[in-house]
C-alpha cells in the first residue's frame, strides 16, 4: 500500500498553522476496507501499535530532551486531558481529529482528517520557539517521516475486526 505525499489540505482545523510553521507535511492513504468514517477511531488505530523502533526512539528522546525541561511522553500520559497514546486530543470532529502539544521548544498539531475521495490524512505542524526547537526539530525530521509513514501503512494493512484503541 502507498502512502502518498500530498498537499496539506485547506479544510483542515489546522490549517491556520501551515503560514509561518517550521515544519508542515502531509501523507494519505485511502481509508482502509472496513474502517469507520470516524477521525478519532482512524487516529486511535493509527497509534495503538507503534513499530518498536518508534518506542525506541520515543525512550531515546525523553532522555535527552528531559535534561531541557522539554515535557516526557510520560509526563504527557499522566496529563488528565483526553489522549490518543500520550498525545492530547485539541479537537474532535467526526471528519478530523486534531492531538498535539505546547512546550517550551515548540507546539505541534497533528491532524487525522478523512478527506476527499475517502482518504486518511494526516498532517503535522510545527512552530518552533527558540534554538533548542529547531535542533530538535532538524534532529527528529527524518525519524517523523519515518515513523508517519510507517504508522500509515501499518494502518492501510490493518483489518479493523482485531478492535481498535480508544481515546483515552
């Protein structure tokens, strides 16, 4: 299954960050047989199973960026707002489901949006604070792509009887 790179789409509740973001990416697939037209079921399917090198990695980062006061993926899962895995949910709708964060380095916004032609798109943005948010953010590049990719097509592969993760 191809994960396609596509243009950041304009319907997104996101949309307002593209201008000026340090970082904004979008990849689709078509929505997988089977599969709810629910943004929040699609993202909790998308996240329940991380390929382990993506834990890896998250273990690798909250070591590093905690000496910076930059919040864990920990800290994050002790946070009483709503989540999918340790992202916070900033909006719901049954046509997009919004998670992301505000740190001292940077915010992003990751966006699930079922969109035209019953696609699956998910779309991040970044708005860097200071150095430290960039390093960081030129650091992880290659890994989030990676790892988008991956979770993409984890999720194009996935039979949807097996249940899903729910929001937290």
């Amino acid at each position: 299954m191809a994960v396609l790179k596509v243009t950041p789409p304009r319907d997104s509740a996101i949309a307002d960050w593209y201008r000026g973001a340090d970082l904004v990416d979008a990849y689709a697939i078509p929505r997988p047989a089977g599969a709810p037209r629910d943004a929040g079921a699609i993202a909790g399917r998308l996240m329940a199973r991380p390929p382990a090198f993506f834990r890896v990695l998250l273990k690798l980062r909250d070591a590093i960026m905690a000496r910076f006061g930059v919040k864990t993926t920990a800290a994050l899962r002790r946070d009483s707002r709503p989540r999918i895995d340790f992202f916070p949910v900033i909006s719901r709708a049954p046509h997009e489901i919004v998670l992301g964060e505000d740190d001292r380095h940077l915010d992003f916004r990751l966006s699930v949006l079922l969109g035209p032609d019953d696609q699956v798109i998910a779309t991040t943005a970044v708005r860097c604070h200071n150095t430290l948010g960039r390093v960081y953010l030129a650091a992880i590049l290659p890994f989030h792509v990676l790892i988008v990719r991956t979770l993409l097509r984890r999720l194009a592969q996935s039979r949807w009887t097996d249940g899903a993760a729910n929001i937290i």
